[in-house]
C-alpha cells in the first residue's frame, strides 16, 4: 500500500473519487502521490465478484416515518405543494384593505366590514370602502393593499390614511401562489430534514415522510488496554472512550451505529472480527476501526487488514493529529465491497479523521446532498506558530456571538480528552503556515 504522505486536500479528493465512482459504478484513480503510482494504477468500484458468485441487489427501500421522528433523517421523495401557497391573497399586517389609490387620496373611506384570520370575506370591498383584516386573513376582491393599522385615522364608522404617508398596491399582501404552486415540488429528495422542511412538510399535509435508511457503520475499537465504561480500569487500562465517541459522530452524520466488542492486539483476534465484519449478513456499509494502525510493534490492524484482502486508497495524511489514517475497502462475498477507515487510536485524532474523511463518504452512504466537513471563517484571538509542513486541527472554541472569534485551547496532545471536550471546533492551520497572527482570519471546522 502507499507510504507516501497524502496532502489533507489529496486525501479529500480521494474520498471524494471514491464518493463518485461509489455513485457511477466506475473507476477510481489512485491519487497521482501515493507511492509515486500514477493514476493508471486504478482502483476499479464497485469490483466485481468472483465468476459464478452473484452480488446480492443492495435495494435502498425508503422507509416511513412520522413527522415528530423525522428530524435528522434523510428525505426519500419529495415534497409537493398540496395546494397554492398561500392559498389565498394573505394579508401580511393587522390593518385596513382597501384600494391603493383611494387610500392615497387621505379621503375618509366607510368601514364596511371585517375579517379575522381563518374567516373567509362575505363580500368584495366596495368603492369608497375600507375593511378591517387581521394578519393571516384572506384579503378580499377588490382592495389592493393593507394599511398599517398603525397608519390610520378613525372618525365614527370611517377610517383614512394619515397623510402624508402612502401605499403601494400589493404592499402588505401575499397574492396567493406567490410562494407555491400546487404540485410544485418545494424539497427535492436527498435534503437532510430539519425544522424548516419540517414546517414544509406540515403545510403541506404530510403527516409522514418517506426517508431512507440509516447507512449501517461498524464501529471496532483495537488495544490490549482498552475496559468497557461499566469497568474499572486497572492501573496500565483506560476506559474505550472512541467507541461511544464515534458512535455519537456516526448518529449525528445520518448513520446507525453498530458497536463491536473492543478486540485485543492479537493477529487472531482481529483476523476473526474482521471476518465477521465481512459477514454479508452483517449488511455494514461502512466500517470503522480505531487503533492499532501507527507504527508501534502492536500495531496489526494494518496488516490484519492486508491478511483479508483489503484495497488501500491512501494511508497516512500530512495532518495533526491523525496522520496515520488508512482509507480503504474490503472484498466480500455477494455483496459490494466494505470501504473502511482506520482511524488513529487516540481520541482527538479519531474525531478529526473521523470528520475529515469519513463523514464525507457516510453523508454520500446515507444519499445526503448535504456537505462534510464544514468550515467556517473566525478571527483569531491570541496567535500560533510552529513548524510548516502538516495541516493542523487544533482544538479551538469559537466564540459565535456577533463576530465569530476563535482562540485555542491548550492541550496535552491527540490524547487530552479534557481538552477536547471543553473546545467547540478545531481551529485549521494551513500546511505552509508557521505562524498565524493575532487577530487575522483563519478557518475553522465545525463539529457536525
Ligand atoms: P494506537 O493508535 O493504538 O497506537 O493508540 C494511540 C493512543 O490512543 C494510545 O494511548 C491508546 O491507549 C489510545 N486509545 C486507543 N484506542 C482507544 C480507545 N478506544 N479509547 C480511548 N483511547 C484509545
Ligand atoms: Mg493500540
């Protein structure tokens, strides 16, 4: 496999080649640097099976769910205006309807009726009439506009214009269809539903969407020193802390998280967890594995991986932290191909590569058009330096409020947990920078 170190943005694109022909059924070139290999070394996606063996369909039925448990999943059909949106000319103030041109003469004009939100008028607006209509409310034949309530004069059973102030026609009115047609699609399947295209959907009578499922991601942490969180630790042990993190990074980019037993650093040990990982009936779209994969003497997972015939995309980014990180897919029987991550073992640089890398290709896995990772722009309180030469992502908090403003948080390493559970995104030190200034503007990625 690739020794040579892939840029952040080489290793990016990869996922991203990968995401593509994963879609096209095509090819895959290896990135120009791996290895010095050119791209005519392809990696050919989906492989085919062994002659004889056939690939079972992989069809991705989209399921119901009601509106309340929608949020978060991603929408499989569409949704359509059932009706003209507004359906009706809505007024969009508390005040008068009434004709534009009449109003601007400042004349007094006859209150001839009125209308509440939800009632329909009884009448048109007359000549020479005004009519009282609340926000919401249809705005009936005849009138033009809505004067402010705020912008009358009232003489008994009379209402004007205060002068000099004028209206336009149309001003404060929706006409119906404005925003909508019926049968317009208003959210087009693959959007990851939130509160607003929960409120589209409500409009529109759905009481239920149609979603697709949640991609099925293993989660396999590796080290002989790892206790579940219900264990106390021996002196030498810690409690696995990537397995519950990654499991909450998977939920939160749209996959369903399938948590395996932590496996020893044993070639054994991790020949038999992968081999169940390959089960077919297993039906994972994604695997991913924490530890394991530096270049320690109990670092197997590599060559574990290698015994069951894995396919390497790139191993080893020029980032901090997380520079180890192994992107790849493994062959098995009747089904596409797995494509896993290798993630470094320590706790940060899992979170790091996990965003970078895999969150992209779970958001694609789950048929979301939304994108991974997401960065922001912040100005940088404080200031950095260090050596060029990799990308960094340090734990940072951004302050939010009125101008986003970033400072970072001091830590320990990759493995300071406490760090990283009092920062709020990771503050991005391009690959040639050796310094960054106070108060310049710099980029940061934002957790999902
Ligand atoms: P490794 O990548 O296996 O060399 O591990 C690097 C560091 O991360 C070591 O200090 C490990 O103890 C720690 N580590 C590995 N796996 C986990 C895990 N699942 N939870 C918490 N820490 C871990
Ligand atoms: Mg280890």
């Amino acid at each position: 496999m690739a020794t040579s170190l892939l840029s952040y943005a080489e290793a990016a694109e990869q996922v991203h080649r990968f995401i593509i022909a994963l879609a096209a059924g095509g090819v895959v070139p290896l990135p120009d640097s791996a290895d010095g290999q050119g791209s005519s070394d392809a990696a050919t996606l989906p492989s085919l099976p062994p002659a004889g063996e056939p690939v079972l369909p992989e069809p991705v039925l989209p399921e119901m769910v009601p509106l309340s448990a929608a949020a978060g999943r991603v929408l499989a059909s569409g949704i359509r205006a059932d009706r003209d949106q507004p359906p009706f000319p809505r007024s969009t103030r508390d005040g008068f309807a009434c004709r534009a041109a009449e109003a601007n003469s400042h004349q007094f004009l006859f209150l001839a009726g009125q209308i509440r939100a939800g009632q329909q008028p009884s009448a048109p607006v007359g000549k020479g009439e005004i009519w009282e209509i609340m926000t919401g409310a249809p705005v009936p034949d005849g009138a033009d506009c809505v004067v402010m309530l705020e912008h009358v004069e009232h003489s008994t059973g009379f209402v004007r214009q205060q002068a000099p102030r004028t209206v336009a026609p149309g001003e404060n009115i929706v006409p119906r269809g404005a925003e909508a047609r019926a049968g317009d699609l208003l959210v087009p399947p693959g959007i990851r539903i939130a509160s607003a295209q929960i409120a589209m959907a409500a409009q529109c009578g759905y009481g239920e969407l149609a979603v697709y499922p949640r991609p099925r991601v293993g989660i396999l942490s590796t080290g002989d020193e790892l206790v579940s969180v219900e264990q106390v630790p021996g002196s030498s042990q810690i409690r696995n802390s990537n397995t519950p993190m990654l499991a909450a990074l998977v939920a939160a980019s749209g996959g369903s998280p399938l948590v395996v037993a932590p496996v020893p650093d044993h070639p054994e040990a991790l020949d038999a967890t992968f081999a169940e990982m390959l089960d077919p009936r297993q039906k994972l779209d994604l695997l991913l594995i924490t530890g394991g994969i530096s270049v320690g003497k109990f670092d197997l997972v590599e060559d574990a991986l290698t015994r069951a015939g894995a396919r390497f995309f790139f191993g080893g980014v020029a980032i901090q932290p997380g520079k180890p990180v192994v992107f790849g897919q493994l062959a098995r029987p009747g089904r596409l191909p797995l494509p896993f991550f290798a993630l470094p073992g320590n706790p940060i640089s899992s979170a790091v590569t996990f965003q970078l890398f895999a969150a992209p290709l779970l958001t694609a896995l789950a048929d979301d058009s939304g994108q991974q990772p997401r960065f922001a722009l912040a100005r940088l309180a404080g200031g950095w330096q260090g050596k060029p030469g990799l990308t960094r992502f340090l734990p940072a908090w951004c302050d939010f409020l009125f101008e986003p403003t970033v400072r970072l948080i001091p830590w320990q390493g990759s493995g300071d947990i406490a760090a990283f559970a009092t920062s709020n995104c990771f503050l991005v030190v391009p690959q040639e920078a050796s310094s960054l200034s106070d108060g310049s503007f710099v980029q940061i990625l934002l957790r999902p």
